[in-house]
C-alpha cells in the first residue's frame, strides 16, 4: 500500500502556557475527508517513595486530566513494577501496588510502555505479576502496553491500536535492564551494538506493513544529559528511514529537543529524543533557589501532542499542541502542574517557588522549537 504524510509547518507560540499554532506554507495537503486522531506522548511515571505516599493518587493527575482525557489517546511509561500482594519499593528495585497505576488511567492515559530499566526489578516473578495486573486493568478501562510478554514468541511482535479507522503498532523495546532475572520476556535490543541494531531494524521492517502508523517506544540513552549521544540519535534516523512515524524515547529523565524529519514535502517522522518525568520523586529536596541544579530538570517536561488522519491511501502527520509541565510538592504529595496553573497570579504558592518556575520556564522555551532535517 502507498504510504505518503503530508506536513503543515507551524510556528509556536511563546506564552506561559503555549499551543502549537500551524502555520500553512506551500507544502502538498490531504483533502478534508478523515477526522484526526490526536495523540498526547508523556514521559516517565516513576514511584519513588515520595509518589506512592502521596495521600490522594487522583490528585496528582488532576491539572493535566482535561489535556489527555480530551484526545484520544495519551502514552507514558510505566516505569515500575506492578505487584498487588507485595509491599511499595521505591529506587532502586521499584513496586507499586495497581491502584497507583489506575490513577493515571482514570485521568486519561491509554498505552503505556513496560519496557525499560526497571522492568526486572522484581525479577520474572514481577515482569508477569505486572503483565498480569495491567491485563485485569484493561478488563475496566481501554488501556493498551507492550515491552513485555508472558510467551517469548510474542516478543518483539507491536501492540495494535484501531482507533477511528487507523491501525497502529506500537512496540516499545528497552535497550538496557538494571536486573537480569525476567530479562527474556523483555523487548530488550541493545541498538549501541551495530549487529544488534541491524536486528531491531529488521525486525521493523518486517511488521511496518502491518499498520497505517508505526509508533516506537525506545528506553535508552545517558541519564540527565540533555541532548541525545549521537549512537541514540543516529538509530533513530535509521529508524524513521525503516519506516517508523514517530518515535518516543525516554531514560535521561530530562527533557531532550525534539526533531522532525521532512521528504518530498511531507513529515517523514518525529523523534522525541527524551520526554523527561512525567511524575518522579527526583526533585523532593531541591529549593526555590536551586532552579540551576542539576536535578531541577528531572521535574520539567512536556505533553507533546500529536495528530494524524488517514485519507484514501495516505496518512497525515502532523505536529499539534505542546503542554509544559512540572512538578509540584504540597505537604507530603508530589504533583503534576501545567505552567499555565504555575504562573497564574491567582494560583496560591510561595512567592520564591513562583519565581522558581519562571526561571525554569524560561529554560523549557529552548525545547520547544524542534530541529527540522530534510531528507533527501
């Protein structure tokens, strides 16, 4: 089937809370046949200590809820381990009982990628009882996951998504486990390794004509650096030629640029480098005067979202809305804030945390244009 996606360029919009606005430049458009399907793409939900304590999990989801309960389908991934019968962990072997997890489902996350770092953590035992809980999740709510299986001829093998006539593969793939036991039943493909890479890219090709649109979930790449290393960045460009569309990464726990590839006039695919946390414990200690630190980062991120159509033959892609989030403690709970909330006069904070979100603000603004490469 002939596979073309056309592109809008856009230009962003600096307010404290901006949305992308597209701008229409002399680029092929598809007619208006087909509605969209708009996609929102989170980072990390970790469990440290500080989260699973939090007195009221709905609470934490609560400024973003209207953002991804309203598209049709938000991604983030679950970077912990699932066990109801178990007591909570937190770093470095983490576990969280499934309340914890249906929390971010009821505010409107749908797919999640398990396959990361951590998956293991609680060795084969804990990589099934999370399978198994996110399976009785899906029994309530229309969630979806990959990364990892409970039979090994499953691995590797995209989770499909249909959803207003388009299908997509989502696979999620981790190229790194921090424990070893339960490593066969993960999507494990170390790419750094060029035999390795060569199978993974392999491995895309042969499902990519399965599907309208083909989404990769990658774990990988040098925690807290903010730009991607080059290996990270030169697979992914493999990647997209293999035939990915958009491409969502995380590990760094910060957020990392984002890029868009273009050809033949058309957006060829999106690279999220590093999405950053989307909830984590990793700014518990800092102050408002630490908005330089090394770990102020760690509590910034973005809600890339993202919309696409399929007409006739053809499937659009195109850049849609950016959210800018961060972390919010209060008492004992940690939260997710949009900026817009953060910087509202009206929102009730101390003066030094208001004037600490403004500089990280000012930071996050360097994220927001993406690289554009044309290819040829």
């Amino acid at each position: 089937m002939s596979r073309k996606i056309s592109l809008i360029a856009f230009f962003i919009s600096f307010s404290c809370y901006s949305l992308y606005s597209p701008v229409d430049l002399p680029l092929r458009q598809l007619p208006e046949l087909a509605p969209y399907v708009f996609l929102t793409f989170a980072g990390d939900l970790m469990a440290h200590n500080v989260n699973y304590e939090t007195p009221n999990y709905d609470e934490i989801y609560k400024d973003i809820k209207s953002i991804i309960s309203s598209d049709d389908i938000s991604f983030c991934n679950l970077e912990t381990v699932l066990q109801k019968d178990k007591p909570n962990s937190t770093f470095p072997f983490f576990s969280v009982k499934p309340a914890y997890v249906e929390a971010a489902i009821k505010a409107g996350f749908d797919v999640f990628s398990i396959a990361n770092n951590h998956s293991c953590d609680q060795g084969k035992t804990g990589v099934f009882s999370t399978i198994d809980n996110l399976m009785e999740l899906a029994k309530t709510y229309k969630i979806a996951f990959n990364g990892a299986v409970e039979d090994k001829k499953d691995l590797f093998v995209p989770t499909e998504i249909r959803i207003k006539d388009i299908s997509i593969g989502f696979l999620a793939v981790t190229a790194f486990l921090n424990a070893q036991d339960g490593a066969e039943y993960i999507n494990r493909k170390y790419f750094y390794n060029s035999k390795l890479k060569k199978e993974l890219l392999e491995q895309i090709k042969k499902n990519r004509s399965k599907y309208d649109l083909f989404i990769l979930s990658v774990h990988a790449g040098t925690e807290y650096a903010q730009k991607p290393d080059k290996k990270k960045a030169d697979f992914f460009k493999e990647a997209i030629l293999a035939g990915v569309d958009i491409i969502w990464a995380h590990h760094p726990h910060v957020l990392q640029p984002y890029k868009i590839y273009i050809q033949d006039n058309r957006i060829k695919g999106i690279v999220m480098y590093s999405m950053g946390n989307l909830i984590s414990g990793q700014t518990w200690f800092i102050t408002p005067g630490d908005y330089k630190a090394d770990r102020a980062p760690t509590g910034d991120s973005l809600l890339l979202g993202i919309k696409v159509r399929k007409n006739l033959q053809e499937v659009e892609i195109l850049p849609a809305r950016i959210y800018p989030i961060s972390h919010y403690i209060k008492g004992r709970g940690v939260y997710i804030k949009t900026y817009r909330t953060l910087l509202d006069d009206n929102f009730k904070q101390d003066t030094k945390w208001k004037e600490y979100y403004k500089e990280r603000y000012n930071v996050l603004l360097d994220f927001w244009n993406p690289e554009i490469e044309y290819l040829k």
